[in-house]
C-alpha cells in the first residue's frame, strides 16, 4: 500500500509540477525529470464530440469559438493535440483574429487586470501549451486528466489552479490544488520571459502552496482524503515573477497568453459548476497551516 501511495503522490507531483505555470508560465525540465521516473505515459486515442455549428450571423465571436471546441469525454480541455489538427487550426485562427480587432471592436477588452469581469470560476476548455498537452495525452499508470478550474478573486488578490486525475480502472481518484496570489502588473514591465506588458493586461502570479489529494483507492471513497502538502519556494529579489496576459474577456469567455505565447480558452461557470475549488474557509485553513 506504501508503494502505491508513493507512485500516486509522484502522479500527483508530475501533475502539479505541470500544474504550476501551465496556465502562469513552465516547469518542463520537472516534467520530463518526473515522466522518466515515472515510467512510460500512456497516449490514449482521443475520444471527443463535437458541438453543434452556429450558423446564426449575430452569433457574438465568444459564442462563435465556443462552438468550435469540442468536449471531451473525460472532461479535460481540448488541446491541439487531443482533436483534429483542421479543428485546431481553425479555433486558434479564430482566436487570433479575436485578439486582433479586440480593442478597435470591443472596448471592454482594454485594461482586462482592471476589469469586474476578470474574477470569477473559470473552466479551461481549450489549450496548446506543452504542459497542457502533457496531461491531456495520458498520464503514467493509465490515469487521465479530467475537469480544470482556475478560479479568480482580484479583490482578494487569489487565484487557484484546480485538476481532477482518474483513472479507468479505479486504481485511485485523486486532484491536484495550486493556490497562489495574483496583482497587476506594472504597464511596461517585462515577464519571466522578457515580453514587454504593452497593453496593461497582464496578472503577475506568486505560488504559495500545492496540495496532492488522494480521495479514492480501488474504488473506494476514502472517508478522509490522503493529503500532502508543499510549500514552492519564493522567487529571489529582482526576478520577473510569471505572469499572463489577458488578451480578450467578456461574461463568458476569457483568452488568456502563457508567457511563451501559448494559448488558453477559458469558460465562465457558476460554482455549483466547478465543485472541485475551495470554499473561503477551506483556503484560509490551508494557507494558515502552511
């Protein structure tokens, strides 16, 4: 049982270390370091179904690419190499095309960090990041990745990266929780990857802690989760802190660019929709402990 255990926390570290700049920037190097340990990862035939088409002209461009991506069955987002290489092209041609005109069409997507729409639940839905596509592809011993959330507090300063990890058989079901704090970033200022913040639209992101959380073992619901939880170590003084740029946002939809260009479609859901995020208390418990 011990050994299992410990094969499933490295699971979960693979998973968080991907987790961790995903969505705010990379940890590839862990990655590849973990996957090698972890032994040979399974790349299951994607299976998906697509969304109806929207064929109605006054449909708005965040309907519209919403009804490019398709579902996945397990309910991991979309990415550029999960589905058809022709879907792909056509969600990141539309998006590109959406970043385009959005300050000259959409007046509300200028100074997103400034935005009251930028808090809220949000689900990933679609990606091309490394990281993403990692998990997305299949993950050691068979397990695969199911919902993320990425919740947003501005007036609080937080944010949380949250990932569901099953697996066909039961072996285990655990998740994987990167809490961290998010402020403005200074206009002009330069990211971990030395691209200049032009359009005030950028989240500067520090991690405070990760949480691995076991909560089922061969099928059964564990009456109390197996819980581990690590402190990531603080940047030095003077170092470009990850961060990401909002590029397009609205009531439903947020576009947002990894420091290295790579893309992520999120959808806005209530919180009944994302069960997975930590309630206030629950996330003033963990930081307090830590």
């Amino acid at each position: 049982m011990r050994f299992i255990l410990v094969l499933l926390f490295g699971l979960a570290c693979l998973a968080s270390g991907l987790q961790l700049q995903n969505m705010f920037g990379s940890r590839r190097d862990f990655a590849a370091a973990m996957g090698t340990v972890a032994g040979t990862i399974v790349s299951p035939e994607a299976s998906l179904s697509l969304l109806p088409q929207r064929n109605d002209e006054t449909a708005s461009p965040s309907s519209e690419l919403l009804s490019l991506i398709p579902t996945m069955d397990s309910g991991a987002p979309a990415t550029d190499r999960t589905i058809p290489t022709e879907i792909s092209t056509a969600i990141e041609r539309f998006v590109a095309t959406m970043e385009k005109t959005a300050k000259l069409r959409y007046s509300n997507n200028k100074n997103n960090i400034e935005s009251p729409l930028l808090s809220g639940s949000w689900r990933l839905l679609y990606s091309n990041a490394p990281e993403i596509v990692s998990l997305a592809r299949g993950l050691p011993l068979g397990f695969h990745l199911g919902p993320t959330y990425q919740p947003l507090d501005t007036a609080n300063g937080f944010f949380e990266n949250t990932a569901r990890l099953d697996h066909p058989y039961h072996l285990a079901a655990l998740r994987t929780i990167v809490v961290g704090s998010i402020a403005p970033a200074e206009k002009g200022s330069l990211n971990a990857a030395g691209v200049v913040n032009d359009r005030n639209n950028r989240v500067e992101v520090r991690f405070e802690v990760i949480v691995f959380e076991i909560d089922e073992v061969f099928g059964r619901r564990l009456t109390k989760p197996i819980r581990k939880t690590l402190v990531p170590s603080k940047p030095s003084g003077g170092t470009a802190l990850p961060g990401n740029d909002q590029t397009y946002l609205d009531e439903n939809l947020r576009i947002v660019r990894g420091g290295d260009g790579s893309l992520f479609v999120f959808s806005r859901e209530s919180s009944a929709q994302s069960p997975m995020t930590l309630s206030a208390k629950e996330r003033a418990d963990l930081l307090g402990s830590v």
